[in-house]
C-alpha cells in the first residue's frame, strides 16, 4: 500500500482532497489545475547526490481553456541534458452538460501516435459518476480490462465502489465502503476482496480532523480476522491558508509508530505548490532523498473569444472541500440569460451569485460562505436550456 517516491512527487500535485479521492477507485477526467485557474506545465523530479540536487525526471504539460491535459512530454536528464523519453497526448469528448464521455491517451511510437487506454464514464440524472470503464488498446481495437461502479447515498455522498476486472467474463476484484459523520465528514474507506466466491475484509483508512474541518491524520489497518491491526498513518499538517505544508508517513512497529518519509511542500502568492521535498528516516535522522519543481500558468486569465467555445460547461468549483470560499467556473457558447445559485442538501435556496445575461466565453464566480454552516451543498447553473447541477463540500 505504499506509494513510492517517483509516485509520490506526482501525487504531490494534488491538493489533499484531490490526494484522497485517488484512493478512491473512480477515474477523474485528467485535469491538473492546482489552484483555481491554475495548471502545472511542468514537473521536475531531482534526486539528493550528497551535497546536491540532481535532475532525474522533467514531465511537461499543454492544456485546454477548461484545464484538460492534452499532451505530457516525458523525459529523463542523461547528466548534460534532457532526453525524451515518451510523448503522451489525450482526446476528450464531451455531452451537451459539458460532461467529459471519453477520455483517450495515445503514446507517440517512431512516427505515429498510437492509441494506448480510454476511460468511458457514465452518469446518473444528478451528474455524478455512477461507471467508469476502462479499456486498453489490443493493436486494432478496444479491449475492456475493468470496470468501477459507484453508489451514492442520499446525501449525495460516496457509499460505495465495486470493482471488476475482466477475463474470461467480469469477474469482482474488490469494494470500497465509505461511512461518514452526521457533518458529513469521511471517517473509513473500508476495502474488501473477492476470492471468488464471497467477500473479504482486507484493510481500511480511518481518517481524522483537526479543529477547522481539515483531515489531519489517515490510519491504515488490516484485518486480522478478529479485529484491526495498525499498518501504515499519514500525518498532514497545514498553513494558514489551508495548504498543506508538511507530510509524515508512518508504519507501525509492534506498539508504536515509526518514521519512515515526509515530505514538506512551498507555495507561491496564487496558492500554488512550488516545490516539495521527500526525506526518508535513517534511524536517527532525516535524510534528503527527492525534489520536486513545479511551474504553472493560468489558464482561465485568457479569456475565450465569441465563437470559440462550442459548448456550455459548468466546471468543478475548487477548492473543494473548501473555507470559507471557493470558486465556480462556466463557459458560455452564446450570450444568454443566466443564473447561478447555491442550495442546502434539503433543496432550500442558499444565495444567488449569478443573476443577468453574460457574454460567451468564460466566467470565474467566488462564493464566499462566511455565514454558512459546514456541510454539503449544491451550486446550479442555468443558461438557457443548460441547466446543470454540481456538488461542494463545506468544512469549517
């Protein structure tokens, strides 16, 4: 269940909430958008020489308006230069809702671009993603490998993830089962096997808040038959601004944790993470071991032009979970009449952001819920026919 260091730098690009929901086995639309607008265009991955920081990795990246990736350059620092490695670039379609259907990667093979896997998503009437299927190239077709199916409770919330792979026929590979507090808090992902006949328990991640809302601690532990034994924890701490500055992983030892890695992360005046630095434990000390770099642009600060954008799109807000605000974004194809309103989990009407006609191209709104209570709310947008409903998460 540990995640490597060359893994690590990149799980690192991820705010804390976007880290967690790739424990989650839904797929994401590949979109790497650090802070609202923002998006990596490159990573570099440096290796500790004693005394010095080495180059090992660069991954550069392009990106569409809406911040999908369309292209990854690969490559690795041969001690003079950089020195390619692979070329990686993704197709998208998308539904009248702006919703991502298809996702595609292509490798770049001597002279041709090469299909390499697509993800295939499903939604259900409130947008959220009920089946991600995943399918890789055989060389003339798609060939599907697995398959996850997500259930939601009432609230709107994660419950449930079964997982299939596929052989001879689907066959399960696994669930997750997601409990949370009344406020709505995450407190397990219980994870269980199929060994062919009936389920199993296998593990499970406890995770914990600190005062503001922010989870601060993940325990992982396996089951011993009978009850739960301690493995793996991550310790997360945070600044001011609610950017997490500093992470511990830890393994269990009998009846006590010990150090294994951290990390410690910096950030530039848009919230963006600028580098993050992976130490490993030597018994008695912390010892230098990876770098990484990142650099950024912001994408959503160039606007589209009339006629440009071909279709209506309500974008995930971000932060999300966030405190106190967070921000929406939405691109029109047309000028149109729009409103963009915000409602509790009970459907009661919280405040309207927007409420007029706004031009075609691209619009960022901040919501600023300083009065507002933690928990689970809805923001809506209507232009025109478009109406589309996404789901954020308050945590104070």
């Amino acid at each position: 269940m540990k995640v490597r260091p060359v893994i690590c730098s990149m799980i690192l690009l991820m705010t804390v909430s976007q880290m967690y929901s790739q424990k989650l086995p839904i797929e994401s639309p590949i979109k790497s958008f650090s802070n609202a607008g923002w998006v990596v265009v490159d990573s570099i991955l440096q290796s500790w020489d004693d005394s010095q920081w080495v180059n090992v990795y660069e991954w550069s990246y392009t990106h569409d308006q809406a911040g999908h990736q369309l292209s990854q350059l690969f490559q690795y620092w041969d001690d003079t230069s950089w020195q390619i490695w692979d070329k990686f670039q993704f197709g998208y379609s998308f539904d009248t809702a702006g919703r991502i259907l298809n996702q595609r990667k292509q490798v770049w093979r001597d002279t041709v671009w090469v299909n390499l896997d697509q993800y295939i998503y499903t939604y259900d009437m409130i947008g959220h993603v009920v089946v991600v299927l995943y399918q890789s190239w055989s060389g003339s077709s798609w060939t599907n490998t697995r398959q996850d199916s997500s259930i939601y409770d009432l609230n709107g919330r994660l419950s449930q993830v079964l997982h299939k792979s596929l052989g001879v026929i689907w066959m399960n590979s696994g669930r997750d089962t997601f409990e949370y507090d009344s406020a709505g808090y995450l407190l397990t992902d219980i994870f269980e096997g199929w060994d062919g006949s009936e389920w199993f328990v296998a593990n499970r991640h406890v995770y914990y808040y600190n005062t503001v809302g922010q989870n601060d601690t993940d325990v992982v532990q396996g089951w011993s038959g009978s009850s739960w034994t301690n493995g793996q924890q991550y310790s997360l701490v945070y600044d001011a601004e609610g950017h997490l500055v500093h992470w511990l992983y830890q393994i269990w030892n009998t009846n006590s944790w010990q150090n294994d890695e951290q990390y410690d992360c910096s950030y530039d005046a848009n919230g963006n993470r600028t580098s993050a630095v992976l130490q490993t434990w030597s018994d008695t000390a912390w010892v230098n071991s990876y770098k990484s770099i990142y650099n950024y642009e912001n994408v959503t600060g160039v606007k589209e032009k009339p006629g440009l954008i071909a279709q209506f799109r309500l974008l995930d807000n971000y932060p999300n979970p966030f405190n106190p605000s967070t921000q929406i974004t939405y691109t029109l194809a047309k000028s149109t009449d729009v409103t963009l309103k915000i409602y509790d989990i009970l459907g009661r009407e919280i405040a309207t952001l927007v409420n007029g006609r706004n031009q075609p191209g691209e619009h960022t709104i901040t919501w600023k819920a300083e009065n507002v209570p933690s928990g689970v709310y809805f923001y809506r947008l209507t232009a025109g026919d478009f109406v589309q409903t996404k789901k954020m998460v308050l945590m104070k």
